[in-house]
C-alpha cells in the first residue's frame, strides 16, 4: 500500500501544480491566451501524467502490489472528477475542440492553438512522468522504469475491430458530453467521469479506451507491435468519427459545413393562435354607408 499512497500523492502535487499553473497565467496572459493556449496545457499536462500513473498502476498493481481492478477504477472516476471540477472548461481532448469548432463555438486559429496546446501538454506530461519514475521511489516505480522503453502495444484485437471500439467510445462519450453540457457542474462532472469509467472498464482489454489522440500518442504511439499508421487509424480516426457521427445524431446536421437538418424537422418555438374574425354591428354600420345606404341617424324632413 506504501506505493499506492506515493501515486496517490503524486496524483495530489500534480493536480496542485496545474492549478497553479492555471491561476498564475489567468492572470499574466490575456483571456484569449488563456482560454486557448494556457488552460488546454495545463489540462494536458494534469491528465496526461494522471492517466500514465494510473497506467501503471492498473498494468503492476494485481500482481505487484495485490490490490484488484475495483482500486483503479475507483482511482478513474475520482480523477476524472477532480479533472471535471479543476479543468476551468478546458477539454484536453483533440476531439472535443474539433467539436467545437464544427459547432461554431470555436474560430480556426482557436481551434489550432488548442491542438497545440494540448500536443506541447501531453509532451511535457510523458517527460514529467518517465522523470519521476526514474527516481524509482517505490518497487511499482523501478519495475516501470525497467520496462516502459520495451513496452507493446495496446491493440489487443483486429484493427478494423480496435478501430471501432474506439470510435464507439468516443461515439457514447460525445453523446454524454452534449447531453450534459448545459447540466449543473454537480451533475455534469459525475456523469462523465462514470462515463469514462465505464468504458474504460468495458474496452480497456481491447485498446486501452482512450478515445482522445493526444493521450493516445503519447501513451502508446511509441510502443513496438504495431505501425504509426495503424496507430492512426484506431486512435486517431476512429474517435474523430465517432465525435463526428454523435454530433450529426444529437444535431441534426454540422453547423459548420451545412445547415440544414438530415435528421429531425423543425418546428416553430411559438404557436400562433387561431383568431376567429367575428362582425360587430358598430364595425357594420359604416360599411353600409359606403355602399349608398343612408344612416337611421339623419334628420327626416
């Protein structure tokens, strides 16, 4: 347990550093800077070494420290929920900021700093990461350190399959993510951090679950088994079709490249009511005046 205790307080001091990060630049840089370049960063880098650690933990942990998958799960949703709530609405994910740029919630340039942003982020979190286990501060950590420059792939089934589930992951987790985006932070940041749990814990066998390329690539791009291309395919393309497949089934159409709704009609927000025209004999009157007849008003001789 003494190991779980230090990634638990590596998990701590990370999401600490990041938050400070955070602050510090919110108010160096200005708002667009931060919204696009700082903020995606420090997301990165908090859940790019998050993810790794627990990593870890999930592939040592069984046979090394004998603790169960039920721990690093429980580990998942807790992380992902610190994720929600300290993030500052930074997505960390390509596939979120492709999204929201074809919602148009988001310019190009915008768009492209977040892509680097969260490229340079989980760089640096892979780096921070292979430094710390370098230290080998626990037997999880010199075991890791040993075998993370001869690791292998994640694919653990065909590609057109492996290519699917992740795009099925990121299809569900898109949906989820749409849904809630209007919800309450204490309803929104649970529900997806069970969102990701679950598949996690459905697909982690198959590909590891990460439906989002940056941490894709830095996790298991570099790991022997299988090409760059095939890499490309399962986690690169798969999670932004799914992306693109839940947004067109919860939109109706892509505001970005068309308007127009393939999926569900639209109707009017405001029902005019039906007014029945009904003939008052004020409003009738003068009608007959104009028509010759003479009014029962005049004077007779």
């Amino acid at each position: 347990m003494d190991a779980l205790n230090v990634s638990i307080a590596f998990f701590f001091l990370v999401a600490g550093v990041c938050q400070a990060l955070r602050w510090l630049s919110k108010r160096l840089l200005s708002p667009r800077a931060y919204g696009c370049l700082a903020r995606e960063l420090a997301g990165s880098l908090q859940l790019c070494t998050s993810c790794l650690e627990l990593r870890m933990l999930m592939d040592i942990g069984p046979w090394g420290g004998g603790f169960g998958l039920d721990v690093v799960l429980t580990l998942l949703f807790l992380l992902f929920a610190v994720h929600g709530a300290s993030f500052d609405g930074a997505s960390a994910n390509p596939t979120v900021s492709v999204q929201e740029f074809l919602l148009l919630q988001s310019s190009l340039a915008a768009t492209a700093a977040k892509l680097l942003a969260q490229g340079v982020g989980t760089g640096t979190g892979w780096a921070v990461t292979k430094l710390f286990w370098s230290w080998e501060l626990t037997q999880f950590h010199f075991i890791q350190n040993l075998i993370s420059s001869e690791c292998s792939s994640s694919i653990h089934t065909s590609l057109p399959h492996a290519a699917f589930v992740e795009g099925t992951c990121s299809f569900l987790f898109h949906l989820v993510l749409l849904k809630s985006q209007q919800s309450h932070p204490l309803y929104r940041v649970p529900a997806q951090a069970a969102t990701v749990t679950f598949l996690t814990y459905t697909a982690g066998s198959s590909t590891g679950a990460f439906f989002n390329p940056a941490l894709a690539t830095a996790t298991t791009f570099h790991c022997s088994g299988n090409s760059f291309w095939d890499y490309v395919q399962v986690y690169w393309l798969g999670p932004l079709t799914g992306m693109f497949a839940a947004l067109l089934l919860y939109q109706g159409n892509i505001p970005r490249l068309f308007q127009k709704n393939l999926l569900y009609s639209q109707k009017s927000k405001y029902k005019i009511p039906k007014v029945k025209v009904t003939a008052h004999e004020e409003g009738d009157e003068p009608k007959r005046k104009k028509k010759g007849g003479k009014s029962n008003s005049e004077p007779r001789a």
